[in-house]
C-alpha cells in the first residue's frame, strides 16, 4: 500500500506536515467584482433617488387643477409667484377660470413632469397634461420655480382642445 499523497484532494498530510493553503483568488477577480458590485450600488441609488423625486413631483399641479376644479380660485391664486400675482389679479384670474365651466367630473392626465436645475435661480418644474371635463378637453400647461424650499407657480396656461 502505498503513503496517500498530500498534494492529492481530500489526502491527510502526514502528522507534523504543514497544510497547503487554500487556492488564493486572483486579485484581478475581487477587482472586477468590486467594480461590478459599486456600479450596481450606483445604478440603484440613481434610479432610487429619480423614483423618489419624479413619484412626487405633481403635487403643486394636483393641488392647483383640484383648487380650480371645486371652484376655489383663491387658493390657486396663492400659488402665484408675486411676479404673476402683479401680471394678473385674484378677480381676473378667477372670471377667467369661470369661464372654463370646471366641475367634479375633471380628471387630470399629466404626460409631462419634468425638473430642471438653473443656475442661479433654483429648479423649475414643468408639468403638462390633459383636463377632461364631461365632453370638454383642456391642454394643461403649468410652470414651476423653487423659491427656498416651496415651488411658485411662474406660468401657466389652460386651453381648450
């Protein structure tokens, strides 16, 4: 019978014989999967963070079409940037929404929601969408500036379609 050999898988080394390492990794192989796995942190955190963001990004438009809708103008108005606040009065603003004949039926489509940094003068948010009111359709156009952490309305346009 011959001595198992130590080099051999699963052999026992001879008492008092020191035991072979395990097999090392390459170092290129941890690097890569370092990378991978950074890249991977990166994509989530991005995509995370733009989720987060655009998930609630219609609030002021909401809260402005729901104002209008059940006829409170007073707090649309209060959206208003003083800008626009000086370039059209609560009583004008409110005979022109009059005008729309608004009601319960409304529902708000947004197809577009973006926001965007400007150097200088903080995010602007533009939404956009559809106002279907009974047979009666509205093309929703809405612009946002940051003013500290609250977003004024600094534009906006309601139109018949």
């Amino acid at each position: 019978m011959q001595p198992p050999n130590p080099n051999q898988a699963g052999a026992q080394p001879y008492p008092g014989q020191p035991t072979p390492p395990p097999a090392a990794k390459s170092k290129t192989t941890k690097i890569v999967l370092l990378i991978v796995g950074a890249i991977v942190v990166v994509i989530v955190a991005l995509v995370l963070s733009i989720v987060l963001t655009l998930r609630n990004n219609t609030a002021e438009g909401d809260d402005f079409i729901n104002a209008l809708v059940s006829g409170d103008t007073a707090t649309a108005y209060d959206q208003f940037s003083p800008a626009l606040q000086d370039a059209q009065s609560e009583y004008t603003f409110a005979v022109g929404v009059a005008t729309l004949e608004l009601d319960s039926s409304c529902e708000m489509k947004w197809t577009t929601n973006a926001v965007e940094a400007r150097a200088g003068a903080g995010k602007t948010k533009e939404l956009g969408g559809s106002l279907t009111c009974n047979s009666d359709t509205y093309d929703v156009e809405l612009l946002y500036l940051e003013e500290g952490d609250v977003y004024q309305l600094i534009s906006y346009q309601i139109m018949p379609l």
